[in-house]
C-alpha cells in the first residue's frame, strides 16, 4: 500500500492556479494550439514542463505520503508477520539453532509445525484419494495389455472396486519441519525400554507397547518360544 501511494503521489495530476491562465509557457512534453488548449505528448512517457507569470499554486490531485511516519509503523507491522505467520521464522530458526537437538528444535518451531499440520491435513487426504483413484485406473488399463512389464503387474490385484473393499488404503506420514537423529530416537527408544522392563504392573504385551513396538511387532514377539522372548529387546535394534 505504501508503495502504491508513492507511485501515486508521484504520478497524480495536478492542478495549477495562476493569476493568468495565458501566460502559462510550456518547455517540453506538450503543445498549446490556438484556443490556449495544452495536448500532451505522451501522459504514460513524457513529463510536461510549464511556467507562469505572477503569482502560481500548484495542488496534487493524490494525498502526501508521510514517508518518515510511515517507516516506524511498517517495522512493527513486518516484526508482527512473526507471530501471525511463525512458518515465514522456521528456516531462520532451524540454521540458527543449528547446535540445538531436535526435541529443542521441535519445541521452538511449535507455533510452525502446528500450521504445517493442520494444512497437511487437507492437502494429504486428497493426494491419498488421488493416489487410490490413479491404482483403480491403473489396474482397469491393465487388462488391455496383453504383454506385461514387472512393474504394471503391480496394479494386477486391483480393480475399480477395490476403494470399496479398502484394499488400497494408506496414510502418508506425517510432514515434520525437523527429524530426529538417529541418535536421538536410540537414546529415547532406549529409555522406552527401560521403562518398560521397570513396570511390574504392566503385562508383557503392554511392555513391548510401552517400549515402542507396533501391535504387529508386539504380535511377533509373543508367538516366539519363551526362551527367546523372555528378555524385552530394544526396538533400535532387528528381531532375528
């Protein structure tokens, strides 16, 4: 807006008074036919120059634009764009804080990752619908390929009543501005497991949750012989 008004007060028409409007001369970017008439040449290229004898008021047509009381204002209204839009920070953060951990990071960048997380929300459930619809297509092309690759065999098991059946559903995950450390999801998968293996009042199953295991790995686990089961393994490291 600021900048609008510049180019208006610097472009805006102007109204000149002089005591006598036949004494006005012009220098350059106009003529003057024989009734007194100023043509301009050009009113987007040219600046027309005049002068006058006697006494001459010139008045803008747009308002003046305070620029020294404006400066003030546009700086606390720039600092507020922070907290109304803490993404616009997150980068400046993240390269600043460089030395921090991530779960310092996170904390910080709480305000950014919340709206991140609620426009992901949206944007991914329709790319999931978009990646459904495209498998459906696909598997329905497929049935006129009389030769097939190893890849287009892939949509083979599909149909187009497969959304239906809820054989191609998915969740993305989800978007972070800052991931862990390898280190860092060892140190806290480690303290998991010690916590787990410290809970007398928890069954076994509920241990291998707490120690941050899935249902199916949970599942896994239990089906072993007790000998090899009996122990809480850490999740950082492979089930053999």
């Amino acid at each position: 807006h600021l900048h609008d008004n510049i180019h208006k007060e610097i472009e805006s028409g102007k109204i000149i008074g002089v005591d006598d409007p036949s004494s006005i001369e012009i220098i350059s970017g106009a003529t003057k036919d024989k009734n007194g008439i100023i043509q301009e040449f050009d009113t987007r290229l040219e600046r027309v120059l005049l002068a006058a004898k006697g006494n001459v008021s010139v008045h803008d047509l747009a308002g003046v634009v305070k620029l020294a009381d404006a400066h003030p204002y546009l700086k606390e209204l720039i600092a507020s764009f922070a907290d109304d839009y803490p993404e616009l920070q997150a980068r400046a953060i993240i390269k600043e804080s460089s030395q921090l951990s991530g779960a310092a990071l996170e904390r910080m960048l709480t305000s950014a990752q919340n709206r991140l997380d609620r426009a992901a929300a949206n944007y991914d459930q329709q790319l999931i619908k978009l990646r459904q619809m495209q498998i459906a297509a696909g598997s329905l092309l497929l049935r006129e390929f009389k030769s097939r690759t190893t890849q287009q065999n892939l949509f083979a098991p599909f149909s187009l009543d497969s959304y239906e059946r809820g054989q191609i559903d998915f969740q993305l995950k989800r978007s972070l501005l800052v991931e862990a450390t390898e280190e860092e999801r060892e140190d806290i998968l480690t303290k998991k497991t010690n916590r787990a293996a410290a809970s007398t009042f928890a069954g076994r199953a509920e241990q291998l949750r707490i120690a941050g295991y899935s249902d199916a790995q949970v599942d896994e686990i239990l089906a072993q012989p007790p000998a090899v089961a009996q122990v809480i393994p850490n999740p950082a490291m492979p089930i053999i």
